[in-house]
C-alpha cells in the first residue's frame, strides 16, 4: 500500500510485521512514527528496540528470540529493524517462521531506503505489510499537500498546491516546511494562492533550472536573461548553468533522433513518456538539424571550459549567442 494509505490500515488495527520502503525519507519516518502511535509506547527505553540491518548478519537467531519479548507495563513493543535485506536462506531459516507465527504484542518494523540487493524479494514475502514510500508524481503529492495545509489550519488552491511541489522539486520534507512556514505567516483559515508560493515558497534549484531550459527552447532572450541572473546572484556558477544547457539540449537530441516509442525511450531514459513527448515536441518545432547542431556546440564549449581553453564566463555566453543568436 501507499503511505497515504498507512493511516486508514491503523485505524483498522496492528499488523506484525512492516516493511517501510522507499527514497522519500520523511515518508519513512512519518510511516514508523505513525506505527509507533499507534503502539501507544509510554516506555520507549524498554519497548522501542532499534537495530541496523548490518549489526543483524549472523545474529538472527537471537534477533528472532528477542521479538518474543514481552512488552514492559505496555500492550505492544516496537522492533524497528534499518537497512536490513536478509538473504534468501536467512528468511527461510529464522523469519519465515517467525512472519508466519508472530509474537502477538511485539510490532517488527523494517525501515529500508530500497536500493540494495534483496530488496525487491523481500516485498514479495508473506507475511509483511509493505508501505510504500517511493516519490511519489506531482498530482499525488499535490493532493497529500492539500490535506497537510488543511491540518494546518490553511485553505490551499489545488493549482497553488501543484505550485509548491514544482517549486520544491517533490521534496515532501521540504514541502512540510513550506506549509508550517506559510501557517505562520497566514494564520489559522489563511488561503494558500498562487501568488502566495510566489512570494513565499523559495524555488528549488531544479525548477529554475526547468524555468531556463523552457525559456531557452522558447528562445525567449529576456525570460531567459531574468531567470540566469537570479540564478547567478545566488551562487550558482556560469559551469553550472552551461552543464544544465547541455543536459537539455542533449535531451531535446535523443527525443528527436530515436526511433523508438515514448515509453521505450523513457524506460531506457529513467524518465516519464510525458517528458519524451515534450521533448519531441520541442525538438520538432525548433527543427532536429539546428537541435543537433546547438547541442554539438553547446557540449563544445562545456569541454573547453573544463579544459581551460575558455573561461566559464565566456563559454557561456557564446552558448547564449549559439541558442539565440546562432
């Protein structure tokens, strides 16, 4: 299930075994809190146990024993368990049996990022309920947002809240932040609006990145103009703008070149169909050949200023004149 489902499972009454999964940290921290709850744990010292996965190899038989434990002067005792993929043989030899029969007061949570071997196999095990805690798409988070600024006492637009999800590049830690930030500022029943994130909510540098791409395949010069010197004034470097230029246009260049579907080249890309069909857009109205000709040049110049044949300066702003002028 999704973290956004975790709460509604609760309400329904304490599974046994968790496996809390996903790069969103705060989605896993917010899923094991939740747990944790929903325990009613008054003595953490003796009922909230914690073990990092590695500590784990080649004790798992006390591991097991220690989950029969029974919870000191409270109704369940919490095991969390970090970063711990069991191989195929120590499930099958010491957490089988113990998923399949389980202490009824101890809850065994498993909190893992995802991204190390044993991961996917450990999902499909019986026994664990697994909460998901991957990133989740804009319109997803969009909706979870709206909900966090209504329990903070705000009233958020649905567009306003697509707006901050943008702006804080699906960060849903940063995303907290914001709208505790904006609860300060507005007060209780205050009205999140567009114009409200515009002032308030700081743009993550991947979306002002995302803003100078777009304007330079508009070869819209003055947008274009705007966005870089904020992003210059900020501390970001001339290299750093000219890296993202490339990253674009070599985008723009894959798009328009393979002859693959959409979500062929998405899945070989690691990103979404929609965002090749954009590309292929763009590229199409720009024309392939000046598309392949700017990225050329464009990737000319980040060699020669990582060489030292340009300065950062200069290399940019011939990259300039090659978009707009070229």
């Amino acid at each position: 299930m999704k973290f956004t489902e975790l709460a509604k499972q609760l309400k329904e009454g304490l599974n046994s075994v968790y496996l809390i999964e996903g790069e969103e940290a705060y989605f896993r921290d917010h899923a094991t809190e939740s747990i944790r709850a929903a325990c009613g744990i008054t003595q953490p010292t003796f009922n909230d146990v914690r073990f990092d996965g590695e500590s784990l190899k080649g004790e798992l038989a006390g591991f097991v024993a220690d989950l029969y434990t029974v919870p000191f002067f409270d109704e369940k005792r919490l095991v969390r368990a970090y970063e711990f993929y069991p191989t195929e043989r120590d499930w099958e030899k010491f957490l089988k049996p113990y998923a399949e029969d389980p202490c009824p007061s101890t809850v065994l949570v498993i909190v893992n990022g995802g991204k190390k071997q044993g991961a996917a196999e450990l999902k499909r095990k019986k026994g664990i309920t697994v909460v998901d805690c991957s990133r989740e798409s804009e319109e997803t988070l969009a909706r979870w947002l709206f909900g966090v600024a209504r329990k903070s006492g705000l009233n958020a637009e649905s567009d306003a809240a697509a707006m901050m999800v943008r702006y804080c590049a699906r960060d849903a830690a940063r995303m907290k932040k914001e709208i505790e930030k904006l609860s300060a500022i507005l007060g209780e029943g205050g009205r999140v609006t567009r114009a409200v994130v515009e002032e308030y909510v700081a743009k993550d540098a991947e979306y002002k990145i995302y803003e100078l791409t777009q304007a330079a395949s508009r070869r819209n010069f003055a947008e274009f103009s705007e966005i870089l010197s904020d992003m210059l004034g900020k501390g970001w470097d001339e290299n750093a703008a000219l890296v993202s230029l490339v990253s674009h246009y070599r985008a723009l260049y894959e798009a328009s070149s393979s002859r693959a579907s959409d979500a062929e080249l998405a899945k070989s890309l690691g990103v979404k169909p929609y965002a090749v069909q954009r590309n292929r857009e763009t590229a199409a109205r720009l024309g392939r050949e000046k598309v392949k000709e700017t990225y050329r040049r464009l990737y000319e110049l980040s060699c020669g200023a990582r060489n030292g044949l340009y300065t950062k300066a200069g290399a940019l702003s011939a990259a300039i004149a090659e978009i707009f002028f070229g």
